[in-house]
C-alpha cells in the first residue's frame, strides 16, 4: 500500500476523534419530556432550594416562569392546594398544580396519566428530594390532592 492511503486513512481516524471529543464523547441524549413545557414556579426571593429546584426543571427542558412572591400561601390557596400538603414552592403545569420537591418522574406520570384529581405534593421538604441537600433515606411518598382528600400516588 501506498503512503498517501495511510496518510488518508490516519486522517479519517483523527477526524473521527475530534468529533468524538468536540461532542463530549457523549451519547445523542433522548428528547426530554419537558423540552419546551411552559411551567410557573411560585416562591419566595429568598428560597435557595426553590432556586435549586428551577434549575433542575431548566436542565430537563423546561421553559420556566418564576414568580416571586413573599405571599406564597395566596398562591397556594388559589390553587387549590391544601395546607397539610404545602412545601416551599408551587408549579404550574399543564393544568395541575405541583407543590413542593416532587420528583420529576412522578410529573412525567402526573401528565402521561392526566388523572381526575386537583394536583400531586411532595410534602414539607425532605432531605435528598430534588433540588433539596441531604441523602435519600427512603423513597418519596408523593400524593394527589382532590376535593376527596390526599391519597398516595406513589413512590419515587
């Protein structure tokens, strides 16, 4: 063989490489559930773990809207969430209130499903849960809201 073909052949390898490296030598990642859902975060200024939680919700895709507000229980009580299920903040999607650190694989459920129910809380807010510091020391006991009460959705 000739030394241009090897020259050729050591060019496509190197190519190949710098694309790999230029990419993150990462995998195409699947389309996220969230990419592009508008979602409304209500909390207040001061709450870092709100702010964690956002982000979380950012890099899954999702276009958020934040509301700030010192008031947050007025947002609540419009919302229809009750106050044995309140945490620090509330979001809006697609119709339902979510409140509090629930984990983005009961929100996915929460929509695929689109159950007969008012909304779903993680409630207070547990060490580990998203956007929260701490280790998980159980799973999540996350519930639905409705005018028949709380009743569990599940465990994540």
């Amino acid at each position: 063989m000739s030394k241009p073909f090897f020259t050729l052949v050591g060019a496509a390898v190197a190519a190949a490489v710098a694309a790999v490296l230029l990419l993150g030598g990462q995998p195409a990642q699947a389309a996220s559930p969230f990419d592009g859902m508008p979602m409304t975060v209500h909390k207040s200024p001061l709450c870092g773990c709100c702010g964690e939680y956002i982000a979380i919700l950012r890099q899954r895709g999702a276009d958020v809207t934040v509301i700030d507000s010192q008031d947050t229980a007025s947002a609540k009580r419009d919302l229809g969430v009750p106050m044995s299920a309140w945490s620090c903040h509330t979001t809006e999607v697609e119709g339902y209130p979510v409140e509090g650190h629930v984990p983005l694989e009961a929100i996915e459920r929460l929509l695929d499903e689109r159950p007969e129910i008012d909304g779903i809380a993680l409630p207070g807010m547990p060490a580990g849960s998203p956007g929260m510091t701490g280790v998980k020391a159980a799973p999540f006991e996350v519930v639905t809201f409705s005018d028949l009460g709380l009743d569990v959705f599940g465990r994540f």
